[in-house]
C-alpha cells in the first residue's frame, strides 16, 4: 500500500464516494467536509507528494471543512423548519375581514379575505359575524375558514 500510484486512485475513489454519500443522505454537509479533505489529498497524491503529506492534507481539509460546512448545514436546515406552514394552515393565526356576513351555527358560510386571498368561512358561534368585522382564522376545515371575532380570545 506504499506505492504512490494506489494512493492516486484511493483518494479519487475516497473523494468520489464520500460526495456521492452527502448526495443520497443530504443534511448537515458531514460527508462532504470529508470529500473535501480526500479532494485535497488527491491532487497531493497526484503532484507526487508523500504519503504523510497526503494524510495531513486530508486530515486539515476535511477538519476545514467540517468547521466551515457543518454550520452553513445546521444554519440551512433550521431556516427550513423556521418556514411558514405549507397550504392552508398558514391561514391559522391570521386576522381576515368579513366580507359577507357569516351567520351563527355550524356549516353556515360567509365570505372573508385573508391578505390578498377570499375564502369561505364558518363560525362556531351562536350569533352572526357582520360584514366589515375583523376576525381571526382559528382552524380550516376542507375547504373553508373557521373563525371568530377579533374581540373575543378564550
């Protein structure tokens, strides 16, 4: 294992694997730091350099690489779960205003706009919800808005 020519293609063969293994397993950028530290010994390997000057381009690299892509992992992946909920329950939370009046009871429906958007909504009050009120969506149910009054928050 001493000659320099297996050397060449055992870091290739390290550094085309270990990419390949941060491509079916994404996350934290782990896999790759160290392909990074095998692509580093790889040229090394083929400039003729020894082969302890290899392990310690590799070591150095891939511990580069771990203190500087494992981080840009850990940030990427906690601004993906920091998103919105997708579809219709990012609604929930949000205040809409009544545009035609919602009447009390269940499956009764009025109309409001939340943002930009203009949707069917319910209430599971008693009493009818006017027109021009100003609501906050509770829940979504299939196709329609549950709500209730700005002024009431149990």
């Amino acid at each position: 294992m001493d000659d320099a020519e297996t050397w060449r293609w055992i870091w290739l063969a390290a550094t085309v694997l270990l990419a390949a293994g941060e491509l079916a397993v994404p996350g934290t950028f782990f896999l790759l730091s160290f392909a990074l530290g095998a692509a580093i010994a790889t040229v090394v390997a083929f400039v003729d350099g020894s082969l302890l000057a290899q392990w310690v381009c590799f070591l150095v690299g891939s511990g580069i690489g771990l203190a500087m892509l494992v981080p840009l992992g850990r940030r990427l992946a906690a601004a993906e779960t920091d998103e919105a909920v997708e579809g219709a329950g990012r609604w929930i939370g949000r205040v809409a205003e009544v545009l035609e009046e919602i009447p009390g009871g269940p499956h009764a429906t009025g109309r409001v706009r939340v943002e930009r958007d203009v949707w069917r909504a319910e209430t599971d009050e008693d009493h009818a919800i006017s027109a021009g009120s100003r609501v906050e969506v509770i829940a979504v149910r299939g196709t329609r808005l549950v709500v209730i009054p700005m002024a009431r928050h149990d």
